[in-house]
C-alpha cells in the first residue's frame, strides 16, 4: 500500500545564503526525479555506483510504501543544477526515528531527551534499509567534486536549519567521500564539521579463485575441516538449493520468499521494513540485478536468500526460513553466495552488517564510514569527542578480527 502524498516540504529551490554558481532543488519523492536523470548521475563513476543508487531502487522503496513519510522516511531528494544542466544528486530523508540505518546513533537521541531537546527530525543521506557502502554526492564525472561537495554540504546544512533539524548524517559513503566531508572547512558558526565515524563489516573477496575447493585451499587444515563438514550437514539433510534471476521468479515464490522473509521477524516479536510490493517491484525492474538462492527439502521451499548483484559484486541483503537446519543459514547466505561469485567472476561479496560468525568463513574486516554534523555546539563538541575515542577501539578490533580469520599465513 503506498504511502499518503507528501505533504511538506515541497519540491523547492531556494538559495543559499552563500554566493554559489549552483542551484539547489529539493524534491519530496524520486518520483519527481527524471530517472534518466538521477540514473546517468549514479552510474557516471562506475568505480562507486551500485544498484541500490538506482532510481528503480528508490523508487520501488517508496512506490511500495516501505520508505515514505509515514514510515518515518521523507524524501526531501537533492539535485544540483548548473546554467539549468544537472551535475550532481543526493539521496536525502528527513527522519522522525533511527531505524533501518545500520550506523547506530540511539544513544545520541536519548541524551538529547535527556537535556529536553529534540533530535527528531533529522536529516539522513542513505539508502534506506541499505547498509552498502558506495557514493552517496552522486557527481558528474567532468565536475570539480571538492567544489560541489562543499557546495552542497553547506547548502544541506543551511536547510537542516530551515528544518529546525538537529543533524544531518551521510551513511556508508566511499572512503574517499568520508575523508572529502571531513576535511570541509564549513562555514557554520565556525566550530562544526561533518566528523567523521567508522566501523567494520565482513566482506568476502575472489582472489581468482576456480572453485569453492580452490577457496577452501586458501585456509589452515583445521578451518577448512571444519567448513566442510557443515556443507555435508546440509546435504545430509538433504536440502537442495536453486538459483533464479529476477525474470523467473515467479508469483508464488515471490510470496513464499516473504513468508520466509517475515518469520525471521516474527519469531523476534518484530515486524519486517519491507514489503511484498517492494520485491515483486524489483523483480520486475530490476531483474538483471537480482538473485534468489532457495532451499528445498522433500519438494517444498523452506528457506530463501535473496541478493542483488552489479557487474563486480555481489550484495547478500535479505533472508528467511520456516525450518531450521543445522547450518542452513550459512550455506544458503555464504556458501551458496561465494559459489555464485567463483563462477561468475565476480570481485568482492557484500554479506550485510555485523555478524563475527563470518570471519572463520573467510570474510574479511573492513572499515566503512559515515560523517555527522550536529547544529547544537556543546552536543556537538560531545559526540565528536566521543566519536574520536571510539574510532581507536574499531581499529583495534578491526585488527583483532584479522587475527582470526582462517586462512592460511601468506594467503592474504
């Protein structure tokens, strides 16, 4: 079911306060994005596009009813104009909570009620439900990036306060992104800036390898004993697994997928962000894009993964089951993913946030980054700080992780 039309703020362009050759132009849903437009400008650096910054993406998010306002997602989207020719985009939200993020900042909301203030509503670069690093300040390629970025930070920051917003936060950008917001001498009072945050996630990658065998080669005896024998769990309860591309999935395994899709909440008391209507819409938008890795045991599904995939790697997001096996989950998450990798060429798989269970699989510790910038000066000053001493204990954890990972000295 579709979300009610926005209401407020309307698609608008006002101009900054600072002189800037750029217009800016708000737009309350991608829908009032040319998705031509939106399109060219995510795909113009191939190195840092991916196919959640797709329009069909955001867009069915929306369409669907899982990302709109009264989910607690407003799109307030960004475009960039110059001399009326569009050089640069950026995914933006007013939020009214801080669910579905994955950069975690509850902490900063309570202490705010805590001193009688109010974070919410807040400004939010990311894609909802989506943690996958990638550009977020989508920019034409022959354009000066540090000029634009600070064009538009300051230009984001000017309508946050318009907003009477108390921060704005720009989610899994590139490192490169990251390190351009935080350097930005922003004009703002003179004491703030976009501080930069960290943390880490687990990410497989494809050394050439020819095989799930050949992979396995790359780890110490006892690991790779120890993988295999889950693989044979699996088979021993003979579960089977088949793949599908977006074109050939089907009504009915469309829904078994999100009964499958919903229990993983349910069975937690909770309820799944998205909907049915987002799937089938990608399925049908983006079928190219899409992978679905399905268990079967006895002629019934049981259990189903489903992925997106660009031409370089893989991104493991959504998952669900109504039986549990012993290692289901990660044959049918991890396994069945690498495989696909391997034999498809791909570079690198994405497996989505958190999980430890990941690094003796053979996923590696990676640093990704967001960037805050908070209007109130002593909150300000706090969470900076705070942010600061946290990013040492990530990097000595990063470090720690390594140590566990199972392969083989010399093999990474």
């Amino acid at each position: 079911m579709p979300c009610r039309r926005l209401a407020a703020p309307n698609q608008h362009t006002r101009e900054s306060a600072l002189p800037t050759p750029y217009n800016f132009h708000f737009h309350p849903s991608i829908a009032a994005i040319s998705a031509d437009l939106w399109n060219g400008l995510a795909n113009a650096n191939p190195n840092t596009a991916s196919p959640f910054l797709r329009h069909e993406f955001l867009l069915a998010l929306e369409q669907s009813g899982s990302a709109c306002t009264d989910t607690g997602w407003q799109p307030h989207h960004l475009v960039v104009t110059q001399s009326g020719r569009p050089i640069a985009a950026m995914p933006l939200y007013i939020k009214s909570h801080s669910y579905g993020e994955y950069v975690f900042d509850w902490s900063w909301a309570k202490a705010y009620e805590q001193h009688g203030r109010r974070y919410y509503p807040k400004l939010l670069t990311a894609i909802p439900f989506t943690p996958s690093h990638a550009a977020r300040l989508l920019i034409a390629q022959a354009e000066d990036a540090d000029a634009i970025t600070a064009a538009i930070a300051q230009r984001v920051i000017e309508e946050a306060r318009h907003l009477r917003a108390s921060s704005w936060h720009v989610l899994f950008p590139t490192q490169e992104e990251s390190a351009r917001l935080a350097q930005l001498p922003l004009q703002d009072h003179g004491h703030h800036r976009l501080h930069p945050r960290i943390a880490t996630q687990f990410h497989w990658f494809n050394r050439s390898y020819t095989s799930f065998d050949h992979y396995l080669e790359s780890f110490n005896s006892r690991k790779r004993k120890n993988l295999r024998k889950e693989r044979e769990a699996v088979r021993a309860d003979k579960v089977h697994f088949e793949r599908f591309s977006g074109n050939v999935i089907t009504e009915d395994l469309w829904q078994d997928f999100y009964r499958f899709y919903q229990n993983t909440y349910q069975v937690r008391g909770q309820h799944g962000y998205l909907t049915l209507d987002f799937f089938r819409q990608l399925g049908a938008t983006m079928p190219d894009n899409i992978l679905m890795i399905v268990a079967t045991r006895d002629g019934r599904r049981i259990a189903a993964a489903l992925s997106l995939r660009d031409n370089t790697k893989l991104y493991g997001r959504y998952w669900g089951s109504l039986q549990e096996f012993q290692f289901l989950h990660f044959e049918t998450c991890y396994y069945q993913g690498i495989e696909y990798c391997i034999e498809h060429g791909l570079q690198s798989f994405d497996s989505g946030a958190q999980g430890e269970h990941k690094i003796q699989r053979g996923f590696e510790p990676i640093i990704t980054h967001s960037n805050h910038w908070i209007a109130d000066a002593q909150f300000d000053a706090a969470i900076g700080d705070f942010l600061e001493r946290e990013r040492e204990y990530v990097e000595q954890y990063r470090g720690e992780a390594e140590g566990l990972l199972p392969f083989r000295v010399g093999q990474v």
